[in-house]
C-alpha cells in the first residue's frame, strides 16, 4: 500500500468517525428515550460501517497486504 492511499483510508476514516457522531446527536437531539435514540442510529449506521469495513478490505487486498 502506498502512503497516498494509507492517508486516504486515514482521512476517510476519521470522517466516518466524525459523520457518525453527527448522525448520534441528530437522533438524540429530538429523542425522549435512550431506545429512541439507539435503534434508529444502528440501524442507520452498521449499514455504513459495515460497507467501510468491506472497501478498506478491498482495498488493502489489492495493495497487496493482506
């Protein structure tokens, strides 16, 4: 893997970090229950993660590191 594209996951991820905490206080903003706030951000967020998840995989397989 070269370093541009190292920095590229680095930044990508931290801007999936960031979004995610954004998305958590959008939903905890309006709700009046930890369960109102919980669901809807799982559902909301494991879809999003789960394809980082996969991209990174793809990625790194293909730099060939893993």
């Amino acid at each position: 893997m070269t370093w541009k594209s190292g920095l590229g996951l680095i930044i990508a991820f931290a801007a999936l970090v960031f979004g995610t905490v954004l998305v958590f206080l959008a939903f905890d903003r309006n709700s009046h229950s930890a369960s109102d706030t919980i669901r809807p951000f799982l559902i909301t967020m494991i879809p999003v993660w789960a394809v980082m998840i996969a991209a990174t995989r793809v990625l790194v397989r293909r730099n060939g590191i893993g």
